[in-house]
C-alpha cells in the first residue's frame, strides 16, 4: 500500500512541476508578444545627425544624405498594400509597402495626415517619412532640403 501511495505521490508532484513549467513557459510567451507587438506600434524617430537621416525602431534604417538624390512634399499618400511591416494602427505605418505609381518602398509615417516627405536615393528606391503634424513634417522637409544638393 505504501508503494501505491508513493508512485501517487510521485506523479502528482511530476504534474504539478509540468504545469508550473507549462504556466511559465506561457507567461514568457506573453510577455514576448506584449514586447513585440508594442515595438512595432512605436512611432518611428526620424532624425538628421552627421550627415545622414536616422530613423530608429523596427524597420529603421540610416540613410547617408548623399545617397538621396531628391527630396518632395506631398499632399497625398498613394494606394497600395503593405508587404511587411505595420499598416494603419493609429496613424502608424512602416515597413514595407508596394505603392500604386512607387512600387516597393519604405513607409514610415507617423499620422494619416499630410504632409509626406518622399525621398527617392539615387539607387532609385522610394522612402516616404512624415512626423506627429504638419508642421513638424516641414521643419524636417526644410533641414532635409538644405543637406541635400
């Protein structure tokens, strides 16, 4: 009788160790998800240092200023779809996009509104930022235009 009660024992302790390893193993799930999913609703920082414009976050990329052959202000965002990335939560969209009279590019904008700041480099890839509001935007539409030559 002994013997019974100790294989019970036994395996009820080798339960309650799975399920402690089970529940931990999904609360560093979750957490990992909460993590990654609030990094990639994070507003891009776009930024010009040492010549050349950073733009943090996921997606990010540095670009020297001399690799941008041309810099516009547009009014308007183009059609198309998301390939990769982030789209339309909150105004946020980066990563990226194949966009109708573009094709594929990078999208970082941080509200649905206009301005967008439309950079084409000189290897011809398409890169579209704007920031908070409007006035924001033309600040850095204006410092960007005096880098590039």
């Amino acid at each position: 009788m002994n013997a019974i009660n100790s294989n019970e024992q036994h395996s009820s302790e080798k339960a309650n160790r799975i399920a402690k390893i089970l529940i931990g193993l999904g609360i560093l799930a979750s957490v990992c998800f909460i993590g990654s999913f609030y990094f990639m609703l994070r507003a891009p920082k776009i930024v010009i240092q040492e010549n050349a414009l950073f733009i943090s976050g996921m997606y990010g990329q540095t670009i020297p200023l001399n690799d941008i052959r041309s810099v516009q202000l547009e009014e308007s965002f183009p059609p198309g779809i998301r390939t990769n990335g982030v789209g339309g939560i909150g105004g946020i969209r980066k990563g990226h996009f194949n966009l109708k009279g573009i094709g594929p590019c990078m999208v970082y904008t941080r509200t649905t509104e206009a301005p967008f700041i439309y950079l084409t480099k000189t290897d011809g890839k398409v890169t579209i930022i704007n920031q908070s509001n409007s006035g924001e935007t033309e600040e850095l539409y204006r410092k960007l235009k005096t880098h590039i030559k």
